[in-house]
C-alpha cells in the first residue's frame, strides 16, 4: 500500500535551536517527493521538490535530503525562528497522472 | 502574481443546503486541483483537471460531491446537499504541466472552511 509517514507527530524547539523532521515512504513506483509548510489557516506552501537523483536540496534555512533506497527522507531546520511554528507535511508523488501521497505531517512549535 | 484565489474563505451552512465553493487559478497554469484537508485525514484529493478535463475523480466522497472547470479560469466544488460529516478546509491548488514526474510545483488557495451544522 502507499503510504507516507512522518515522525514526529508535533514537536517543540527553543527559538535558535535546529530540528529535523522525518518522513518514510512506500510509495512505488516513485517520481519525487515534495515538503510543505503549511500555516495556521494557511496553505500549504512548497519548500522543496526532490526527484529520484537528488539526495539533498536546500530552500535557506530549510535543507531537505532523500535516500530514495531506503525511502526515507528528512527536513532540517536550521536556527529555528517562530514564524517556522507551522505543519510540515511531506508528499510523495509517482509517475504520471497519479495521485500525490500525503503524509499527516508534523506540527512544530517554536518557542521564545 | 496574485495566486490560487478561493472563495468564500469561510462558509457556515445547514444541513441540506447546497454549498458552492469557487476557485481561480494561477493565469497559465493548466492543472487544478480540490483538496479536503481534516484534521484525522489530513489533506485528500478529490479530483484533478487537466486543461479543463477532469482526469482523476476517483476521490470524490459520492454523488453529492461535484466539480466543474468550464473554462481554463475557474471551477467550482458543489455539494449538495451538504452533510455535517463535510466540515473541514477545502483548497484548491493548480500548477502548470501535468505529468507528476515533471516535479512542477503546485500552489494552493488559502482553502474554503466549511462548516455543516
């Protein structure tokens, strides 16, 4: 079955701190996989897309890696600030006009 | 660039009315998509055009559900009549190509919040 889980479910940092955010996937076959920030009462917003031959992608603070063999893929959030307080939700997509694969994401909190 | 315009952003209805939510999409782009997001689902495509053409409705909940892309500028997600199990965020998103392996980026609305009482 397809399926995409994040770990962990919600998580609090102290403002400056970094933190990473993991994201498992059995999607098959597998075209790229994505990461949202969504805000509260917001839409998501797109951080970054990774195909297959990439293994890390960076968006400033936000670095993203993927190890498409173990079809696992992390969000690193570096120096943290309260506006990263959101949901990140990753997205695993397969080739052609196929639905994309959410997970349920994780709810960060930052802290002052 | 003005986005994924929706509205209404926030809709309280009763039970059996029909409820109609609308979207613009991005100008150029030629895919466009409904989501439901909830909070025990999370977000779950209901349906999917392609340059006007619905490609992938299979996510469409049942037959109150309904979707329309008259033209390459605006579609609707229309239930009715509405049900207090439909409550929840409503987007719609589009991108341009619509092949998922071109990793296009897909932009979505601020959502329609939606609640049934």
């Amino acid at each position: 079955k397809n399926q995409v889980e994040q770990s962990p479910q919600s998580l609090i940092i102290l403002e400056g701190k970094n933190c990473t955010l993991q994201c498992n996937y059995t999607v098959s076959p597998f075209s790229n996989l994505r990461w949202y920030k969504q805000d509260t009462g917001r839409g998501p917003v797109s951080l970054t897309i990774m195909t297959f031959s990439e293994n890390t992608k960076s968006n400033g603070r936000y670095t993203a890696t993927l190890d498409a063999d173990t079809k696992q893929s992390s969000l690193h959030i570096t120096a943290s600030q309260l506006s990263d307080s959101a949901s990140y939700i990753c997205v695993v997509s397969r080739p052609g006009f196929q639905k994309l694969v959410f997970g349920t994401g994780t709810r960060l909190l930052v802290s002052p | 660039d003005a986005g994924v315009i929706q509205s209404p952003r926030h809709e309280v209805t009763e039970m059996g009315q029909e409820v109609t939510l609308r979207c613009k999409p991005i100008s150029g782009h030629n895919s466009l998509f409904w989501y439901r997001q909830t909070m025990m689902r999370g977000l779950e495509l209901l349906i999917y055009f392609n340059n006007n053409v619905p490609i992938d409705d299979s996510g469409m909940p049942e037959d109150r559900f309904s979707a329309k892309m008259p033209n390459a500028s605006f579609s609707t997600l229309k239930i009715q009549p509405s049900e207090p199990r439909d409550s929840a965020v409503y987007f719609c998103a589009s991108s341009s190509g619509g092949d998922w392996s071109s990793g296009n980026t897909i932009y979505f609305g601020e959502g329609s919040w939606l609640t049934v009482v």
